[in-house]
C-alpha cells in the first residue's frame, strides 16, 4: 500500500471541525481536551452564548448526536471519551457509571 498523506483527526480537531460548522461566530469556538487518571477523556465545548443553544439543538439532538459519534469511537477503541458545552450557569454533569 501507498504512503498517503491522510492523517485522521484526533478528538479534539475532529470534534471542532464538526462543530464548526453550526457557528454564527466560529471564532469564539474552543475545545479543551482533558485526559484523567482512569484514561477517560473529556472534551469541553467553549462558544459564544449564541451559538450554545446550535451546539445544544432542539431538545439536545445536536449534543446528542456529537456525544454518540464519539461513543462509537471510543468503543472501537476501547477507551471511555465525554463531550461537554461548557454552560457557566451549571456545573458539568456526572456521568454514573454502574456496577458489574
């Protein structure tokens, strides 16, 4: 097989492009990826006050789906990823993990 220039996108770039696209002010678009000691990342979503309720949708349908795609991928690659939009008016939620 060729060498081919494509380089996948690590999570991070891979999230921001997805989101970048929804943004009336892309410029304010950030993320910030944090990896804790169990090996699980966080990805928190930082934008402009207008644009939360585009990244958010009707009913939570657009994090939804964000937070899907990155399950997919965290399963393929066994490892645990979170996606977040930072809300300065709620603490970031608590996912309850249950025992096996």
């Amino acid at each position: 097989m060729e060498n081919s220039a494509y380089q996948p996108l690590v999570d991070e770039d891979l999230l921001f492009e997805n989101v970048l696209a929804l943004l009336e002010e892309p410029e304010s678009l950030k993320i910030k990826k944090e990896i804790r000691v169990d090996g699980s990342v966080r990805l928190t979503i930082f934008c402009g006050q207008r644009d939360r309720g585009r990244v958010i949708g009707k009913n939570g349908c657009t994090i939804s789906a964000l937070r899907q795609l990155f399950q997919s991928i965290a399963y393929f690659e066994k490892r645990r990823i979170e996606v977040e939009v930072d809300d300065p008016r709620n603490p970031p939620r608590r996912l309850v993990q249950a025992a096996r």
